[in-house]
C-alpha cells in the first residue's frame, strides 16, 4: 500500500438553487403577486481532521471533490432545500495550499476547515418584492459554488522522531517502544513511508520512525530527505546508531550533517543518541560511549535497556515541551470576503458582476426617475464608476450589469 503525503485536489463547493418567479393565481383576482421562494445554499466542501485516516491515499484516489447543489425554490414561497456539505476525513497534520498559501492546518482529532464554500441561494420574487417593486416577474439565480485547486500535504505529527541511517534498527526499536509492528529486515530502506506509533506512558507518546537517512540526503540521495519533512513538527529526536558497525562515531556524524543540511532548526531539536544491536557487540557501553558519553545502550533483539530508552524518550520530551511554546494549534486562515464586486471586460463594452450590485439593479423600477437616480448613487458610491474607469471605460461604452445594459456615462 503506498502511502501519500501529497496531493493536489480540487474542490467544488454546490451551487445555490435558483430563486423561484412563480405568481399566484386566484381565481377572481386580476393580478397576483408574486410567490416565489428562494434557492437552498450549496454544499460546502470541508476537511476534518481523523486519527483514525492514516495518509492521503483516499484523496489520491478521488482529487475530485464535489460538495451537493442547493435546491431551487418553489412556489407558495417554499425555499429549496440546501445542498449538503461534502466532509472528506484526513489524517491529524493535514496542511492545506491554496493559490494564496497555508490555509489550514489540522493538527488535532476534530479540527475542520472549510475549503470551498457553497454558492448563496438565489432569491425568489416573493423576496425580491419591494415598495419600488411590488411585482417582480423575475427572480435570483443560485450562486455559484466556489472552486478551487488546493495542494494537500501531510506533515505527520510525532512527539519525538527516529533517525538513523538505513538499517540502524530503527523501525526494531518502534516495534519494541510502542504497538506499532512496522517492517522490519535485514536490509537498508526497509522502511519506505513514515510509521507511527503510541507509546503509553504517564503521558501518551507519538513516536515516528522515518526512512534510514544517507549521506548525501539533503541532496536527494535515498529516500531519507524527503521524509525528513514529517520531523518538522517532532519535540525532539532519538538518533539511532548501530553499534555493529566499523565506525559508529562517523554513522552518527553523518547523521548529524544530513540533518544539519535539510535544516538547521531540526538539527537543533532536542536530542539523545541510543546505541542499539548491542548483544552483536563485545563491549557494547565502551563503543557506546565514544559515540555519546550519555547514549542509552540497547538491543532490540534481547529487549535489554528498552525501559531505561522508554524513560529517557519520556524525560526528553517532557523537557522539550517545556521549552517549548504552547501546545500545537490548529489554524484555519481567514481570508477577506470577497470583493462586493469585479469588473471585467466584456466584447466591447464591460460586466459588472457582483451579487449586491446585481440586486440593486434588479430590484430598481426602471420607469420610475428617482428609482433610477437611486441606483446611480449606489453604483457611485460602491466605486463601480471608479473601477469601470480604472479598467478603460470610456463615456459611451455599454456597460451590463445582471440582464440590464447600461451606458457609461461618469458624473
Ligand atoms: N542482532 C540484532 N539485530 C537487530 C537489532 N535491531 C535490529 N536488528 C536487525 O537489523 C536489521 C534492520 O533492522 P530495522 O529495524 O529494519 O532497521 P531500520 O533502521 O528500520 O532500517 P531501514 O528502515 O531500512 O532504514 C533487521 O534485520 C533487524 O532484525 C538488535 O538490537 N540486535
Ligand atoms: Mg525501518
């Protein structure tokens, strides 16, 4: 099964219903008024964080991401129903991109964020009906939902992270510390995606075993470097050696560079060496000890010194939290609304779209002069005036807003 952490989707919030015309008709009555009722809202899209989704494969599958229509309204003002909202589960460390940048981040169990919202409900003319208007024989399209491309990337969340180079006995010792049966052989790059496990102590522990890291990886190399990026929300880290080898001092050294090179900040993380494999070595607290003078010393063969390694991880992260600020938050970003309205050109003239000045030009008796000198005013005072001149509006040009055209003709 492979295991995504990035991923592009796009997201499609449901459009509103349309605003029902309809009129009512009685028998005996010369005119009737209107009745129409409104549009139900469209769907939103929304992500919200599980424990229980481990990557982003789901939304690897299915980038097409469709949130329910609003439902039109009908007649004797019944509104439509709205669309219902499109909640896609992701796992705890979702980070979410739009064009603008970070939008949300879903550390926690529960945390959602809205990433496409669904368009208004159109009005019906029983809405729209106003002392200027007493009769509209039309009503509000639904507006649309929004759109949007959205880059996803999961940065998992561990209190403290493995490192070491490939075959180090990394995944053996996440096997040991916690309930987690990740892979484990005797071969390098064993582990080819971040596993995570639980350790239950007095507090509940996330460790994170990555892949073995090279020398070179911040260049590339291996597969190290590029999961390195799932330690940057780790409290701290436990440098795993092998004390096996011919030179475990340089392993760690190694070690250190390539975590220095991907960056500085993580390098500096609080941190302890555990030798491990030391039922393969004769003196193992001597080779140990010129490696670190405080690493733990252990096998995760035999099991010797995995309680003292459980405490020192404890202890270490404890201590990082301390100095550590707050605990993480979830954030969703708030952006502006948007903008009441955008002018665009259009053939040779120009569009004002925008659903506020849309309504004002609906809901204004065209027949009726101090309607119209109304309707100016506003449109001044929005600044359409100024942005149709902004864009090369010239006395003259036709102007449409909604169904009506206009002719641009500035104070
Ligand atoms: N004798 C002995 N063998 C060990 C010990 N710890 C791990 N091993 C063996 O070393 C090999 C590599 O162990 P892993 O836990 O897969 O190592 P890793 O660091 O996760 O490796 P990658 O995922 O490839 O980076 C396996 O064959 C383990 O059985 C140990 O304490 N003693
Ligand atoms: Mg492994």
């Amino acid at each position: 099964m492979a295991f995504v952490d990035e991923v592009t989707v796009w997201a499609r919030a449901g459009r509103g219903g349309h605003g029902s015309a309809a009129m009512l008709r009685e028998p005996f009555k010369p005119r009737g008024g209107p009745e129409g009722g409104d549009g139900g809202r469209g769907g939103d899209v929304v992500f919200e964080a599980s424990s229980g989704v481990r990557d982003l494969s789901a939304l690897a599958d299915r980038p097409h991401l469709r949130a329910e229509d609003g439902k039109p309204g009908g007649a004797s003002r019944r509104t439509g129903a709205s669309g219902a909202d499109l909640v896609v589960q992701v796992p705890e460390g979702t980070m979410v991109f739009d064009e603008a940048g970070l939008m949300a981040d879903l550390v926690s169990e529960g945390s959602s964020a809205m990433v496409a919202r669904g368009g208004r409900g159109g009005r019906g003319n029983a809405s729209l009906a106003s002392s200027r208007n007493r009769v509209p024989r039309s009503a509000e399209a639904g507006e649309p939902g929004e759109e949007r491309r959205l880059s996803v990337e999961l940065r998992v969340l561990a209190d403290v992270g493995l490192v070491g180079l490939p075959n180090a006995g990394k995944s053996t010792l996440l096997g040991r510390l916690t309930a987690a049966r990740p892979k484990v052989a005797p071969y390098p790059f064993t582990t080819l995606h971040p596993n995570l496990g639980v350790a239950e102590g007095e507090r509940r522990l996330v460790v994170a075993d990555v892949p073995g890291l090279v020398e070179g990886a911040h260049e590339g190399k291996g597969l190290g470097h590029r999961f390195l990026r799932h330690l940057d929300r780790a409290r701290a880290l436990v440098l795993v050696v092998d004390l096996s080898t011919p030179d475990p001092v340089a392993d760690l050294h190694t070690v250190r560079k390539e975590l220095e090179a991907h960056d500085p900040g993580l390098a500096a993380r609080p941190w302890f060496v555990v030798g491990t494999k030391a039922d393969l070595v004769r003196e193992p607290e001597s080779v140990a000890i010129r490696v670190a003078p405080d690493a733990v010393v252990v096998s995760g063969l035999t099991g010797e010194g995995i309680d003292r390694l459980a405490d020192r991880v404890a202890e270490l992260v404890e201590a990082a939290s301390m100095d550590q600020e707050e605990e993480r938050q979830p954030f969703v970003v708030l952006r502006p609304a948007r903008p009441p309205f955008v002018v665009r050109k259009e053939g040779t003239g120009f569009r004002v779209v925008g659903r506020a000045v849309e309504r004002w030009v609906a809901e204004t008796d065209f027949d009726d002069p101090r309607n119209v000198v109304q309707l100016q005013r506003r449109l001044a005072k929005e600044g359409v005036e100024r942005e149709l001149a902004a864009l090369g509006a010239r006395r003259g040009d036709e102007v449409m807003i909604g169904e009506r055209a206009f002719e641009f003709l500035p104070e």
